[in-house]
C-alpha cells in the first residue's frame, strides 16, 4: 500500500479553526488525523504541505517508521507546530492501518481496556459567555445563570465539569495568558479576581452538589505566585483538579507543595521526553496528553511512562468529533485514565461534520467500535466552513472588565 495523495482543512468552528488531514492511498482506503491549533493553523497545514515529499509513495501501514521519518525531516524545528502537522498525519495513518485490517485503533494497539469512558464537561459556561448566540444557548449574565447551567449539566447525566476564569454578564473569560493586552505577562492576581474565583466555583459547587468533580483551568494566565494563592482559596471546594500550564516543572511542583488542591498539567508538552522532568519531580497530580498534537503512537508511549511513576492521565480534548474518538480511543488502550475532556457546547454544524457521532450516556462515551477512528470527515461540510482567521479568532475575545 502507498501514500497518493495528502489534503489539509482548516474550518470554522465559530470561535477556532479545527484543522484536519485526510491521507490517501493506492488501495482505495483513506485515513482521517485531526491537529487543530487554536492560533497558527496555517503554520500546521504548510508543514504538512512540506511533508508530501517525505511521505507521497510510502506505505501508510508502517506508521512508526513514517512518524521517525517525519521526525528527522523536521528535526531542528522540534515540538510546537511541527509537532501538531506530524501528529494530524501520524493519526491518518493509524487510521489508515486499522481500517485495513478491519479493526477499531483501540483493538490494534492491544485494547480495550475499557468499553467507555467518564467525561467532563469542558469550558463549561465559557463557550456560552461569549458566544451563545453562535451556540442557541442561554446567556451567562448573573451568578443565576451559572447556578441554572451547573443545574443542567447535572441534569444532562455528567458528572464533571471543567470551566475557566468565566465573567458573567460581561461576555469575558479570562485569557491574559494568549490575548494581546498591556501587562498581560505580569501574570499576578489582584485580590478583587481572588475573590471572583471564590464566588465562581463556589457558586458552581452550589449548584452540583458535593460529590460533582469540578474542574478549573488556568491555562498560561498566572505566575506561581498566584496560582498558590487561587490554589489556597479554592481549598474548601474540595476540587477534582486545579489546571496549569508552566513550563518549569519546579514551578509546579512548588504549587502542588503549597495546597491540598490537586494539580492538573501536561496539554502542552510533547512526546516522553518533554514529561520526563515533570514525571520525576511528580510535579503534578494528573497529566493531560493531547492526541492531536502527539499522534496517537506517541500519546500512548507518554501514558504508558506515566503509569510507572504511578500517575493518571487525561486527555486533552477541545476538538471535533473526530479528535473525541481519536482521544476516546487513547482511554481504551491505557490503564491509568482519570476521566476525558469534551466539549458540549458547539457550533450547530459539528454533529454534521463527521460521519458519526460520540455515543454519550450518563456522561460516559462508548469506545468507538471503529473501523479506524469510528468517524471520518464529512468533506462537503468541511469545505461549506472554511475559517477566517480575520473576522474570527480567539483574538476578538472581550478583555476583562477590570485592569490588572
Ligand atoms: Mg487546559
């Protein structure tokens, strides 16, 4: 079998693009990868376009030997969005492979070790504060609201809920960590965001009911320095994880020395030896690992490595359908998954862009029974959404209401 033919797309998805790889081969069988990055798509699909000549002509099926030979082609430029066109590509081939054998993913890497997995509610109530009108959902103006949308999450059968810095009524989140703002490294919390946390996951705890996991992401937003402060004020919520992204593993840990909060890290860290230095400190208490940006060879590799330093992981997954059963199968062939992120809130042409859809109950996702992935790209709807990262993009987000 050889690889003919590789197409990149990057579509709308309301707020951020999702991009996708499709890969063809001489056999007739085609194999789908999602590596959507929120911010340098273009740079993701011209890497991919400067692969064709590593890959045209090669068989798909070796998908470790392809993954080493992109590796070395891309070698001086390691990790970031070298990695994400790797990744977007591997992920088509192991498609690819599983198809012809007929087999789910989950199946060739050895699975399943389960038949679902336990998700949580990502963004929850940050999709909505800025953009539900996009979404057909109510707004988020009052602590009412967020009380009535931790109600219903809870009435939609989950058992868990990720949300962010959220600003009801001001159609905000904080993101200082990404958008273009004066200051916005300084990366200290005033005592008036302090106290707004405390209100925020309190009000979400009100809500749920004492046994709910709750989950807070800080992204890149704030130095050690504050997080051990929000840390230490979010103590009494008994939270399932506090989320950060530092690149020194030292940082965290001294966070995590600082609290009994459980810490959550890991969304931006590439291949074993990025997490090395995180996993020998045990730096954190939970490690995400993100499939798309990884590949799904590699994402097992680092949760395989987790498990001897007795660690949990979760995958990452803020994404379409497709990367939902590409993470879902990550869950199926590891033994030490905590729980899965997904999105809920979405623009009304997701369920339309793959040819199936995850299969949620009682807030578990069955494992995909394949073949592949379990879903492909539907194209038509892919092409009907192209993005514009000029009209659209995390970089039209509202600022905060107050300065920092
Ligand atoms: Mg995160």
């Amino acid at each position: 079998m050889k690889i003919t033919n590789i197409e990149t797309f990057i579509v709308d998805a309301g707020w951020r693009p999702w991009t996708f790889v499709k890969v063809e081969t001489d056999e007739g069988i085609t194999g789908w990868g999602e590596c959507s990055d929120g911010r340098a798509p273009h740079g993701v699909v011209g890497t991919i376009a400067d692969l064709q000549s590593t890959l045209i002509g090669q068989d798909p099926r070796a998908f470790e030997a392809r993954f080493w030979d992109m590796w070395r082609a891309l070698r001086q430029s390691p990790g970031g969005i070298a990695a994400k066109a790797m990744a977007g590509v591997e992920c088509a081939l192991v498609d690819i492979k599983a198809k012809a054998l007929g087999i789910s993913v989950a199946e060739l890497f050895g699975g399943p070790t389960r038949n679902k997995i336990r998700l949580y509610w990502s963004h929850c109530g940050s999709s909505r504060v800025r953009h539900h009108e996009l979404l057909g959902t109510p707004p988020i103006e009052t602590w009412a609201d967020i009380t009535a949308l931790g109600k219903e999450v809870v009435g939609r059968g989950f058992t868990a809920l990720k949300t962010n810095v959220v600003m009801p009524g001001k159609a905000a989140t904080w993101y200082s960590g990404f958008d273009r703002l004066m200051g916005a490294n300084d990366e200290y919390i005033p005592n008036w965001l302090l106290g707004h946390l405390e209100t925020l996951i309190g009000t979400f705890r009100d809500a749920v009911g004492p046994e709910f996991d709750i989950n807070l992401d800080l992204n890149f937003h704030f130095k050690p320095e504050a997080c051990m402060r929000i840390a230490q004020v979010l103590e009494p919520f008994n939270m399932h994880w506090l989320e950060i992204d530092r690149y020194d593993p030292d940082a965290l840990l001294q966070i995590k020395q600082s609290t009994t909060t459980k810490i959550c890290t890991g969304e931006n860290l590439y291949y074993m030896h990025d997490y090395i230095p995180y996993f020998e400190r045990h730096a954190a208490d939970i490690f995400m690992i993100d499939v798309p940006w990884n590949g799904f060879s590699q994402s097992k590799k680092i949760g395989d490595l987790a498990d001897v330093y007795q660690l949990n992981v979760a995958p990452h997954n803020y994404y379409s359908h497709l990367a939902s059963c590409t993470s879902a199968a990550l869950c199926a062939v590891l033994s030490n998954v905590r729980i899965m992120e997904i999105d809920i809130d979405d623009v009304p042409w997701k369920d339309e862009l793959t040819t199936a859809v995850p299969e949620i109950k009682d807030g578990y996702m069955t494992i995909p029974a394949g073949p592949g992935w379990g879903a492909d790209i539907n194209e038509e709807v892919a092409r009907a959404h192209p993005w514009n990262a000029a009209t659209v993009g995390y970089s039209k987000s509202t600022p905060p209401p107050r300065s920092f």
